[in-house]
C-alpha cells in the first residue's frame, strides 16, 4: 500500500488508515453495534491489511478498550493516534458526550487512554476540536509539550475544521491536523495545503464518509450535490462510487492519511483495492472538481 511521511513527524503512514469510531459498542450514539468478537476480526483484519494508521478517541464508546485487548501485541505494527478533551458519562442506553478545555481534564483523558490502550505511550495526542484562544488561554498546549518531553506521548495535533481551524494553524505549534474533506465537501481544500505547507502531516477524515449515495451513514445534503453533479456518469465497471470519491480524497497532494471507519469487511477489502490504485488521474480530478463546483454554485 501507498505510504508517506506524515510532515514534520518523520513518522511512514499508510495512505489509507483506520477510524475506529465505528467499534464504539452498544449504548452509543449511530447506527452501527459491533460485538467484542467481530471488533477482535476486524482489527486483526485491518492490520493484516496492511494499515498501519489508527485514530481512536476516549468519546468512542468502547473503541480504545477494544484497541488494547485486541491488538495490543500487536502495538508495534501501527501508529496510535488519540485525542483528549473528552468528557463522557453513560446515562441509561446512550452515552453522553462535552467536550471541555481544561488541564484537569486533559490529564485524565490521557491516563485513561494509556490504560485502556494498554500502551506506554501514544504517537499523537490530538485535541477533539477547541479554538486556539481557549487552548492557549488554558495553557494546555504546553500541558501536551509537557506530556511530550515525559514520553507519554510522541507528536501534538488537532482534529478540527471551519471556522476554528485557520487560527490554530496559525499557532505554528501542531505536528499533525486532523481536516474533514471530500469530493463533495470541498471547502477545506486551501486550509489543508496552509497546514500542510507549515511542516504539519495531514490526517483527512470524512474521505469517503462525506460521501455519495453509497455511503454507510446517508447525508442527504451530499446526496444532492452528487445527483447535480452528475457524478454517476463518471461511475464504471473499475470504478464505484465509493471508489471514485476515496480516490478523489487520495488525490489532494498533501493528504497523508484518511482514515476509513467501517466495519464491514467487504467495504474494507474494495477500500484497500482503491488506495492500492492510487489517486484518480489529474484529468478526471479536474473533471470532477469542475463538476462539483457548478453544483455548488446552482
């Protein structure tokens, strides 16, 4: 599988990687329910894909546990990435979820992750969204460097999007960014290259789940611009839907990694086969883009 070096951190990713909110469990939020016994094939079964590329969170239900009990031993074939900021309660059949920016909470967040992960260390600690006032107002930028400079963790980072995300690249202080993109949810486009061009690795989310028809969890706003666009008319026997927009994703020069969160094995296997193909040509690319923008615009 395709590989590259996640910016400044040095560190060879997949070009496809994991999300694994997907193995959130029962009493959560969404439509998937993963048993224990079917979390411990899929993620034997992504690593034997050849992904080496994880993101989790503490908010992802029973995501993290079932990291560290079921591949734990297996810690040295692929890069962990977490976030923080998390608070999460369980009330009746749903859990509940806030994210808060304070050191009280970042510091559990991470001790928790350690635990469940059953890891000594996490390669990158990403704050679950907040604004760059707030994270340097809290002094929790430097809590991360602390946790840096202790080993718990390797690299600093963020999942974030509009209208947060231009302020904290300009901080110049995160190692990864975490950016939702697709073919038909363009409007990080410029903001990924900014963060990219400052020496940060580029992790793309929402890569085929800000997808078309096709997609596991419907959005039917997406579902609109790809019937205006006419993007089925660019669908072929080699090419799916699912394909088309993965390798669409995969075709932005600095996306390093985007991380896919199914659970189904079959959609694994045609993802795998699309990131083994590349990213779409430059002509089909533009065609594409052109088709999507007049969309948009009707």
């Amino acid at each position: 599988m395709n590989k590259h070096v996640l910016g400044r951190t040095g560190i060879e990713v997949t070009q496809l990687g994991y999300g694994t909110m997907g193995l959130r469990g029962p009493r959560t939020w969404g439509v998937r329910v993963v048993d224990d016994a079917s979390a411990d094939r899929f993620l034997n079964l992504v690593l034997d894909s050849g992904i080496n590329f994880l993101d989790a969170a503490p908010d992802y239900g029973a995501s993290e546990e079932r990291i560290g009990r079921f591949i734990s031993k297996r810690r040295h074939e692929y890069t962990l990435a977490t976030k923080c900021g998390c608070v999460y309660a369980q009330q009746g059949e749903q859990l509940q979820l806030r994210h808060v920016w304070n050191q009280d909470v970042i510091r559990q967040n991470l001790k928790t992750s350690l635990r469940r992960l059953r890891t000594d260390y996490i390669d990158i600690l990403q704050f679950h969204g907040g604004d760059a006032e707030t994270l340097v107002r809290e002094g929790l930028i430097e809590l991360l460097a602390e946790f840096r400079q202790t080993g718990l963790i390797r690299f600093i980072g963020v999942s974030s999007s509009l209208p947060e995300l231009p302020g904290l690249i300009d901080l110049n202080v995160f190692d990864t960014f975490q950016i939702p993109y697709s073919c038909l949810d363009p409007q990080h486009h410029d903001l990924i290259t900014r963060a990219a061009e400052s020496g940060a690795g580029i992790i793309i989310r929402g890569g085929i789940a800000q997808g078309g028809p096709d997609a596991e969890i419907q959005r039917p706003a997406l579902n609109e611009v790809w019937t205006r666009a006419g993007l089925d008319e660019l669908v072929t026997e080699e090419l799916s839907r699912t394909q088309l927009i993965l390798r669409y994703t995969l075709a932005h020069p600095y996306c390093h990694t985007v991380i896919v969160g199914t659970c189904n094995a079959e959609h694994l296997a045609e993802n795998v086969q699309a990131a083994e193909a590349g990213p779409l040509e430059p002509q089909r690319v533009a065609e594409i883009t052109a088709r999507v923008r007049a969309a948009l615009q009707q």
